[in-house]
C-alpha cells in the first residue's frame, strides 16, 4: 500500500505498455510519483495548456486539476491497478481531463470469449437498471497487437443529472503474451463521441515493449 496519497517506491518503473502516439495530443500521466515530482510535472503541464488554448489558469482551474489527478493516479494505481495511464491534451481545462488506462492482462486462452476481460466490458452494472445503461461493440484490430480486438462504448447514469460515458478496447494476443485493455470514461457524452477518432488513433499505438 502506498504511504501517503502519492508516495510509491517504484518512482520510475519502466513502462509496461508503450505507445508512440503525438505528444502534442497525449501525454503521459505517472502513476508511480511522488509529490515533489507530481508537483513540477503538475505546473507545466497546466501552464502549457493553458497557454496552447489561451485560457487564464487561475486558481480555482489550478486547485480542481490538482484534486482530479491527485484522486485519479491513487484510484488508477491502487483500485485499478493500471500499468499506465495517459492524457488527452486538446480536452478544454475547463472540462474534467480525458485519462485512459492500460492494464495487462493474462490469459492463455486460444480465443478471446474464454477470457475474462472482453466478457466484463458488456456486464451492465448490477445497481443501475438495465434500461438506463447502452452499450455497443464492434470488431477493433490493431497493427500492433493484432486483429483480435474489440471497442465497447458503454453509458450510464452516475446519478440522477450524470450520465457517463466509458470506451474500453481490449486485445487477445498469442499465447504467452498479455492481453491488452484501454479504458476511459467521461462526465460528457458529447465531447467522447467527439473524441472517437483520436481515441482510435491512440488506441492503435499501444504495443508491449519488446
């Protein structure tokens, strides 16, 4: 466990999912940090935004991305238990982030219904009616982690005024290998349907390293 709300004595691991996507519109969200380190990523990283979208980085946009990402790398480390996790730039700092998560998983088996990961994307959420959620999928096939790919888009309502919405994307691959799966989920349905295309960009970059 963690000691302290970012500590993490692994500052530094290397990346167990690569990706060599733009950096101008992804960025890489350290999971392994601590706050010394989160603080001098932390302020480039919103000064350069916010002078890219020419916005005025005050301290109400400072303290609510601080907060965001604070929760967001203890959630996605510690609940999750992601490998990595990344940033969508172009997303306005008046919105909450776009932060998807790679996670590693392992199953030998010779095709993807056997496994655990593709299966659970299109479990509906026991506490939520079934009507209340949507899903869809479709086939998803990737350059580098082959053609045994699947995108479920999935939405739901967080409360009575929220509706999320997620994408996942997950991989099978050859036995001996990880599987591969992307998440990301936002409070705005309209600006994922937007993002979509970047989205499948993105997700066709990731590759296991070596």
């Amino acid at each position: 466990m963690s000691d302290g709300i970012l500590w993490s004595a692994d500052l530094g691991a290397p990346l167990h999912v690569d990706t060599d996507a733009d950096p101008g519109l992804w960025g890489y969200l350290y999971l392994r940090i601590d706050k010394k380190t989160f603080k001098e990523w932390l302020d480039p990283h919103l000064t350069g935004l916010a002078m890219i979208q020419g916005v005025e980085l005050t301290r109400k946009l400072r303290r609510f991305h601080k907060s965001f990402y604070e929760r967001m790398i203890v959630t996605l480390r510690d609940k999750l238990q992601a490998d990595e996790a990344f940033i969508y730039h172009p997303v306005p700092l008046t919105y909450m982030p776009l932060v998807v998560h790679a996670t590693r998983l392992y199953c030998d088996a010779p095709d993807p219904a056997s496994c655990e990961g593709p299966a659970a994307l299109t479990v509906p959420h026991p506490e939520i009616p079934a009507w209340q959620q949507r899903s869809g999928s479709v086939p998803f096939a990737s350059p580098h982690l082959g053609a045994d790919g699947v995108r479920v888009t999935r939405s739901y309502p967080a409360d009575s005024s929220l509706m999320m919405t997620s994408v996942s994307y997950h991989w099978h691959t050859p036995a001996g290998l990880p599987d591969v799966q992307l998440r990301g989920h936002h409070d705005d349905p309209e600006l994922i349907a937007a993002v979509m295309e970047p989205l499948d960009d993105f997700a066709r970059t990731l590759r296991l390293p070596g």
